[in-house]
C-alpha cells in the first residue's frame, strides 16, 4: 500500500510539474510585415530580422483600424498604456478598444512594457472633455483609474477579422507567441492593420 501511495504522489507530482511548465511557457512579441506565407505559418519581417511564426489552427485574427476620441463611450472595453501622473492619475500613451468578443481580457491593472508605465483594461465608467485631451474613468474588479488621454493620441481600434487578411505586406503585431521546445514559435492569436494601420 506505501509503495502504491508513494508512486501515487510521484505520479501527481510530476503532473503538477508538468501542468506548471505549459503554464510558464515563454513568450515573444512580434511585429513586424508579413514577407511571406509558408503553409499554416507566416513569415514576419522584423526591426531584427525574419522570424517565422505557425499559427495554431483555431487561431484567431483581429484587424486593427484607427479609432478617434468620439469612440471611447462608457461601456467600452478599453487597453490603457499609460504613464502615471503626480496628481494619481494616468497619462495614455497608447489606448486600445476591444472587440466585443474580447471583453474582459486581462482585465486589471498592471505595469507595462516601458519602465514606470501601467497597463489597465478595463471598462470605460464615464467620460468628459478637457483642456488636457478626454478624461476617462474607468473601472475593473478591483478599482479605477482616471485615465488622460491627449488630444493628438493615435487610437486604434480591434474588430473580427479573418485568416486571409495574413498576406504579404500586411502590418502585424503577435502579442504572445508561444517558444516551443525546438525554439520554433506559434501564435494563436494575430493582430493585422487595416487601412495603413500599424498595430501597436
């Protein structure tokens, strides 16, 4: 019986080690152009060089549009790069409106990429002009922020797209492409401009 308990354990602990590992996985982000298709994987031209991206069968794909100030309405769900400021609020230095279909993506706030930044996606509570740009509250599970966004900001805008959008010369950006084992990379997600967009 100890012996069987014993390979019980081992057995589960090797699955929580093996369940851990998928979930840590490494990520990259890409972005770039696409310079070629190659079957199911893509070819993305880089400020670094070519890499070359499969996409997951199921993967899904959202076109990029520019958007403007009049867009960000209450009950919007919004992604805020932002700066924060010394009265408490945030600064935007990059602002994103969701499809629909994504409502609720990590949700939250967080630091971002560029030091001393944060990123918040939430859901636009209520907006209001001023001499600074659009004031905006928004709001997630936890709490709010007050969000500045000046007037000159470029505001993009996700909308459903489809897998032929991934041709050569379209702009992309991959938030979080997997790095498998064999150093190969996937992505079960790709973001493409529209329009002369470039994502951000």
């Amino acid at each position: 019986m100890k012996s069987i308990f014993v390979l019980g354990s081992a057995a589960f602990a090797l699955l929580a080690a093996s369940v851990a590992s998928a979930q840590q996985a490494p990520t990259q982000r890409v972005m770039g152009t696409i310079s070629g298709v190659d079957g199911s994987a893509i070819v993305v031209k880089t400020k670094d060089g070519d890499l070359k991206v499969n996409l997951t069968d199921n993967v899904a794909v959202f076109g990029v549009v520019k958007a403007t100030l009049a867009d960000l309405k209450p009950g919007a769900f919004v992604g805020v790069g932002a700066m924060p400021q010394p009265d408490g609020s945030q600064k935007a230095m990059r602002v994103m409106i969701f499809a629909e279909t994504q409502r609720g993506t990590g949700e939250g706030h967080r630091p971002w990429v560029q030091p001393g930044s944060t990123m918040t996606n939430a859901t636009i509570d209520t907006t209001v002009g001023s001499v600074d740009g659009q004031v905006l509250v928004v709001k997630y599970k936890d709490g709010e922020k007050k969000i500045i966004v000046p007037p000159s900001l470029e505001i993009q805008q996700y909308v459903i797209g489809n897998r032929a959008e991934l041709k050569p010369g379209a702009s992309i950006s991959i938030v979080a492409a997997t790095k498998k084992p064999d150093g190969s990379l996937e992505a079960n997600r790709v973001n493409v401009g529209r329009d002369g967009v470039v994502p951000n």
